[in-house]
C-alpha cells in the first residue's frame, strides 16, 4: 500500500498528539493494513485513529484551475467526509469561503484603492464597457453606482477571465440580498472592510 506523502505528514501529527513524549513507528503489512505504536507499543485512542483512516481513505483533491470556488469547496467536503447540514462542514464551507474570496480578491484585483488599473480590471470584470476610457478613479466609482454584484460571483468571474454573467450585477441592494439568502453565497461584511476596493461591494443582507 502506497501513502502519499501528505498522508503520511498527516499519519504523523496525528498520532504525535496522542503519543506527544514517544517515537512513533509505522508498520505497513502485506495485507495492506497500517499499524501505529510507540516504544511503549501504545496505539492511541480510538478517536486518532478514526480520523487517520478516515484521512488516509479520502481521495486526493486535485485543483481544477476552472472550478468555481464552491464547486473546490464542494469536492473537499467529499475529500473530508463533511455532511452538508453538520456543523462542521458549515464552519469549513464559511473558512472557505473567506480565505478563497480574500485571496482571489487580492490576487486578480490588488489592494491598492489608489490604482486606477486595479479600478479598471474592477469595471472589466462587473462588465462595464469602455473602462479603458476613464481617466481617474472617480470615475470608475461613477460608474460601480447602482451596480450590486456578489463577491463569490466576481471572483470567479476574475478568476475565469470573464465578465460577470447574470444575475449579476443586481439592480438593487434588496435584489443582491435575496440571492445571497438564496444561495448563500456569503462572504462576513468585517472581512471586507479590510480591503478598500472590496468595500465598495458591502451590502447590508437583510431578513425578508
């Protein structure tokens, strides 16, 4: 049996929080089976080795560079084995989504409010045409007036090289609300306060 060799870093913390003050060996046997001891030939708790076979198990999650970002969410949950209305995979969906738009956001469009390229590559992407033609940044904020889009969505959108499609942008701030209940397609309004250019995306979600 082969352990890739993620796995097998992850084999070793795994056991290492269980056996914190003894060397860890692992036996690997004809039959396949992994066996984990100590010196003291202790195996660790039930629990450890639970979630070591059940890491060992999952499929290895290959990035696809043209996946959505919930569509990369959606096969690591597989990968984990996170039911959809656990907790669980509700906090990971939520850290997920956080870390991927923070740094898609970053990665496409910059942090610099002060750039009008970063502005520019903004109006491309929410599918304003003729950005090339603005000369300040005032301008570019002229024309984002009145246009709601959903973070999730522009980053994909970015990501894929596209302009955003429809639903987006939104008419109206109520509009974008009802489809990010809808979809949940949620990115926390403190996480976006960090970036001056995603700011200018925050809507308040409201109940009806």
């Amino acid at each position: 049996m082969r352990i890739h060799r993620s796995n097998a870093i992850e084999l070793r913390k795994l056991v290492g929080m269980a056996l914190p003050h003894h060397q860890i060996c692992l036996n690997l046997y004809q039959d396949g089976g992994i066996h984990t001891t100590s010196e003291t030939g202790h195996m660790g708790t039930p629990s450890d080795r639970s979630r070591l076979w059940k890491k060992m198990s999952a499929p290895n999650v290959q990035s696809d560079p043209y996946a959505t970002i919930l569509e990369s969410f959606r096969t690591l949950a597989i990968s984990e084995g996170l039911k959809k209305k656990s907790k669980a995979y509700q906090e990971r969906r939520r850290a997920f989504l956080i870390e991927h738009v923070q740094d898609g956001f970053i990665n496409q469009f910059g942090v610099n409010s002060s750039s009008l390229d970063n502005w520019k590559r903004l109006l491309d992407t929410v599918g304003i045409e003729g950005s090339e033609e603005f000369t300040s940044i005032t301008m570019c904020k002229e024309a984002l007036k009145g246009k709601y889009v959903n973070l999730i969505d522009l980053v994909d959108a970015a990501n894929a090289g596209k302009a955003l499609t429809a639903p987006n942008p939104f008419s109206s701030a109520k509009a974008l609300s009802k489809y990010i209940r809808r979809t949940k397609k949620i990115f926390p309004k403190e996480k976006a306060k960090r970036n001056p250019l995603l700011r200018q995306f925050l809507i308040v979600v409201t109940g009806s």
